[in-house]
C-alpha cells in the first residue's frame, strides 16, 4: 500500500513534529521500526541513527539538493513526497530535520 498525501501550500507550521503529522510522513516512517518489507520506509530511529550528527546532510536531503544515505535503490517511494517538501520554507525544513534527529 502506497499513500500519496497531496500537500496543500496552506500548511505551513514552525513545529517539525507538526510538520512530520501534516505531511503524512507518521503515514510511512514509524518511530522504532523498519518497515520496508511492507512497501512502506524506515523508521526515525534509523534515519536518526544514519544521520546523527548530520544536521547540515539531512537538511540538504530534504532540499533535493544530496543523495539519501540510506537504501538509496528504495528513494524512488520517497519522491512522491518531495513535491510537498519542496514547498517548505527553509525555516520549516530545519524545524522537520531537527525533529527526526531528536
């Protein structure tokens, strides 16, 4: 099961775990486990793991600006997504990123 969250350019939030909720990013990335053979994405725990001390790296990732760390064969379900992540602020961006590696 793949869900498309279509992502309005009226959600706009400063908290990144808000920002994790309204983009459905919660929809895939679970908080301890992996979930890839269920078609779905790792879980915070591991990107957090994968990036830590990587703020800048995360950042970029987000942006489309850098290659993902981690399964990088399986980014092609995590394009879906950034269309809408594209449509953050920077400040937003880094809000979400801190969040993730919380």
């Amino acid at each position: 099961l793949i869900v498309i969250i279509i992502y309005s350019n009226n959600i706009h939030a400063k908290d990144g775990a808000e920002l994790f909720r309204l983009l459905g990013c919660d929809n895939c990335h679970a908080p301890l486990k992996d979930h890839i053979n269920k078609g779905l994405a790792l879980s915070i725990q591991t990107i957090k793991k994968h990036y830590s001390g990587n703020l800048t790296g995360l950042i970029k990732f987000l942006e489309g600006n850098e290659e993902p760390l981690i399964y990088p064969h399986r980014f092609e379900l995590m394009k879906q997504q950034q269309e809408a992540i594209n449509n953050l602020t920077n400040e937003e961006r880094i809000a979400l990123a801190k969040f993730i590696l919380k």
